[in-house]
C-alpha cells in the first residue's frame, strides 16, 4: 500500500476519533450543566417554599392582630389610634359600618407592604442585572429576617408596622428567584421552573396559615409572638440556604452596566414607564409590544385578585365567624388545589400550552368573583351562602394555579439574558402596585357594600314592622267587623222577634173579639 494513502487514512481516523471525543465531551458537559441547572431550581424552589411559609403565617391572623391592637392602643394617643381615626373619617366618607373599619384598616397595612414591593423590585432586578443574583438576594433574606424578629416583639403596633415596613422593602426575592430560575432554563424548561416557582407559593398556601393559626393557639402574647418566631427560624434557615448552596446564575460577561439618574428612577417608579417596560434595555419592537400587553394584564389580574385575596379573611371572619384555625384550614384547601394542578399540570405546559392555561385562567375569575359576592349576599339564589363561598373559593385556586405563573413564563421568554432581572423585576413592581391598590379599593368598596347591606337590612326591617302593623290593623279591622255584623244579626233577630210577638198578639185580641 502507497504510505502516503496509509498516512492519509490514519489522518481521517484520528480526525473522526477526535470529532467523536469532542462531541462526547460535549454532550457530558451538557448533561451536567442540565443536571446542575436541575439543583440550582430545586434549591430555589426550597427558598421559595421556606420563604413563603413564614410569609403566609400571618394571613389567618390579622383580623385578630388588629383586635388585640384595638384594644390596647385604641383609646390611647398612639400610631394606632392616629391612624384609626383616619380610617373612621375615611369610613364615614364612604359610608361603611363601623364593624368594617378593621377591614379598611387591614387594606391600608396590605396595601404598604405591596406598595414598598413596588418600589424596590424593578431596582433591585436592574442591580441583579449588573451585580449578580446571589448578592441581592442574600440582602433581601436578610431584611426578610428582621422584619419577621421585630414582629415577634411587637406589643405594640408601631412595632408591627415597623416590622411590615421593613418586610415590603425586602419582598424583592420572589422576583429575584424567578430571574434565578430563568438563568438556569431553557425556552424548553422555563415554563416548567415557573410552574416549580407557582408550586412553591401552593404548599406555602397550603402549610403558612395552618401553621400561623396552630401555633397562634398556645402563643404567650396575642400579637403572635409564636408564629413569628417560627417565621424568624424558617427565615435564618433560607439566608443559610441560599448562602451555601445557591450559586451565582449570572455570569460576569452577561452582566449589564448600572446607570442609574433621576430619569432612571421615574422609570422604575412611573407605572406608565413600567407598563411599556422603559427602564428595560436591549429590547426588540416586537418584545416591548407583547411585553406592555402581558404586563397590562398581569396588573389587572393581579389587582382583581388581591381584593379578593385580602377581604377573603374578613368576609368569612365577620360573616361566617370563622376563627384563626378554619381560615387556616380553607387556605389549606384553596393550596392544595393549587399545588395539585401545579406539581402536575403546570410543570408539563409547553410554551403555547402555557399561553392558553394562562387564558384559561383568565376565563375562570369572573365566574369565582360572582360566587364570592353571592355568598356575601344576604338571601343568594338556589344554595347557601356557605356553597356559593366554596364553589367561588375553587373556582378561584384553578384560576391562580395557572394565571400567575403561565404570565410570568411568557414574560421570562420575551426577555434578553441581560436584561431578564430588569424585565422579571418590573412585572414584578406591577404585580406589587396592583397589590397596593386592590386591597384599598376592595376593602373600600366592602365597606360601602356593607353600607348598603345594613341599609337593605334597616329597610326591610321597617318593612317587616309595616307588614306586621298592616296585620294587626287589618285583624282588629276583622274583628270590628264580624262584632258588628253580630251585632247586626242580633238585631235582626231582635225586629223578628218583636214582629213576631206583636203578630201573636193580635191574633189574640182578634180571637177575644
């Protein structure tokens, strides 16, 4: 053989050897970057749900915070009573009775803890963006800690909102690990680590209240001391968490330059700016486009949902007389929906199927509001107001099991690598606004209808006193009545009788005749 045929051959061969050792090494390091994707989600997940635990465990107890509140402070010139009187004037404004002021006063501290949100999360994602994750993330976990150990000192309500206000400043984590879990996916696996994230706020759902309201049970002080130490706990335990095993998602060479100036800072603030998605860089035309209608829609969903979300507890609260332990029970219910729909459906969705869960879901809330509303009703149509309640609480979990995370999805597949912090933070920031608004208008609007319900309940009051005085008119009428139809009879008889009697006696005289 020619050897410079061999030499050609051996060439080819060790080429070909080398091409299938590269691909081979190509396809071990992508199996161990999915692999190390795979953790990274897991570990967020965990966070989510640590997080989420000790955020919930206050929901089934804030009517009665607000109680214990009112009376130790409400007499006495304080934060609470100022604030009180505030709401009352507000209350008179619009009407409301007076057992609804705890409800607006509930709408107000709902609506600065959201309103804090929407201040910090398109800041804190655009420095996630030229900082790295894992930096802003450990600072928000660690404010999220204070505000959970001030609360477990509040005796007093300035405490307490002290504790609120510090916990809103630092709510940017969901966004942040939302940004996490999009760093750490494909188009592929996204809507799956977003349904993984929407899984996360179910079995928080699920567990927090439950978990507020029994530990609230043996709790030594009534602001609940208990449940916020456990909050505290669960909160160290998630900085320790991500601490040590989150790593750091966003590489130096994808990161963007921070510029920040007054005109920046109008566009993380300005809800216009935020719902064409200004402060976001790097955008194509056709990406701003499809991201102004989700975020106008993720905004009006979100700010229908937390009305419903907030004045939920105060409608079972005043009208059912649900304590701390059966609110905590029917957030059991509404995440464990949830949780099914997401641990199973949700996590197979392929992008177009997200997209048409997420209209689904938006299909689902009216009807869900409309029953809500009959059960408030005072006389609803065909079923108790307790099964209008839970056919609207049902219809309300299969609606968030997908709204929520399906739109975040769709957001996360529209954004650039560098900008996915910036674009995930500024939804986030209109999803807080609509959060900071929906509970003030619900808690309003509550009010008047209860306004009107009391005045419903005063008219036909008067009604009923109208028909049972028309009864009595009309029965001493019937008996006025039949007495003188008696007496009419009775005097009939009586000219029959004399008629008769004089008949007889002339029949007499006639005969002695």
């Amino acid at each position: 053989m020619d050897p410079a045929l061999q030499s050609n051959g051996d060439l080819r061969q060790r080429r070909e050897k080398i091409i299938e050792s590269t691909n081979i090494n190509e396809d071990e390091v992508k199996v161990k970057k999915e692999a190390n994707n795979g953790k990274v989600i897991g570990m967020v997940f965990i966070s989510l749900l640590l997080d989420l635990l000790a955020f919930t465990m206050i929901l089934p107890l804030l009517p009665s915070l607000l109680d214990y509140y009112d009376k130790q402070e409400g007499k006495s010139n304080t934060l609470y009573a100022s604030l009180l009187n505030a709401v009352q004037s507000f209350q008179k404004l619009t009407g409301a009775p007076d057992r609804f002021a705890s409800v607006l006063f509930g709408g107000a501290l709902g609506s600065m803890y959201s309103f804090l949100q929407f201040l910090t999360s398109p800041i804190v994602g655009s420095l996630s963006d030229a900082y790295g994750r894992k930096p802003m993330l450990l600072m928000c976990l660690f404010g999220i800690a204070l505000s959970h150990g001030l609360w477990s000192y509040a005796s007093t309500f300035s405490v307490f909102v002290l504790a609120r206000f510090i916990g809103g400043l630092s709510k940017a984590n969901v966004s942040l690990s939302m940004a996490v879990v999009t760093d750490a996916s494909d188009e592929k696996t996204r809507a799956r680590g977003m349904a993984l994230v929407g899984l996360a706020f179910s079995v928080g759902f699920i567990v927090g209240p439950l978990a507020g309201a029994w530990f609230a049970r043996s709790a030594s002080g009534s602001w609940g001391e208990r449940p916020a130490l456990y909050a505290l706990a669960l909160s160290l335990a998630n900085v320790a968490l991500v601490a040590f095993l989150v790593p750091e998602t966003l590489a130096k060479d994808k990161r963007a330059p921070l510029s920040l100036s007054l005109a920046k800072v109008v566009d993380f603030v300005s809800p216009w700016h935020l719902l064409n998605f200004t402060a976001v860089k790097n955008l194509s035309n056709h990406q701003n486009k499809v991201l102004s209608k989700l975020g106008l829609i993720y905004f009006i969903y979100l700010f229908i949902y937390s009305g419903l979300e907030f004045t939920i507890t105060f409608l079972t609260h005043h009208t059912f007389q649900y304590t701390a332990m059966q609110q905590g029970k029917m957030f059991l219910v509404i995440g464990v929906i949830m949780a099914v729909l997401q641990g199973g459906a949700a996590r197979r969705l392929s992008p177009r199927g997200a997209e048409r869960a997420a209209r689904l879901a938006l299909l689902l809330t009216p009807p869900a509001f409309l029953c809500v509303a009959l059960a408030a009703a005072h006389a609803p149509p065909l079923l108790p107001p307790l099964y209008w309640l839970w056919a609207g609480l049902v219809l309300f979990a299969l609606a968030t099991a997908f709204a929520v995370s399906c739109m975040t999805a769709m957001a996360a597949a529209q954004a650039p690598s560098e900008a996915r912090g910036a674009v995930l933070g500024t939804l986030r920031s209109l999803g807080a606004l609509a959060r900071a608004a929906g509970p003030l208008l619900a808690s309003t609007a509550s009010g008047r209808a209860g306004a009107a319900h009391k005045e419903n309940i005063r008219l036909k009051k008067e009604l009923e006193q109208l028909e049972e005085e028309n009864n009595m008119l009309r029965l001493k009428f019937e008996i006025l009545l039949d007495m003188m139809t008696d007496k009419t009879v009775e005097a009939e008889q009586e000219i029959q009788r004399a008629q008769s009697m004089g008949s007889l006696k002339g029949k007499s005289k006639k005969q002695k005749w």
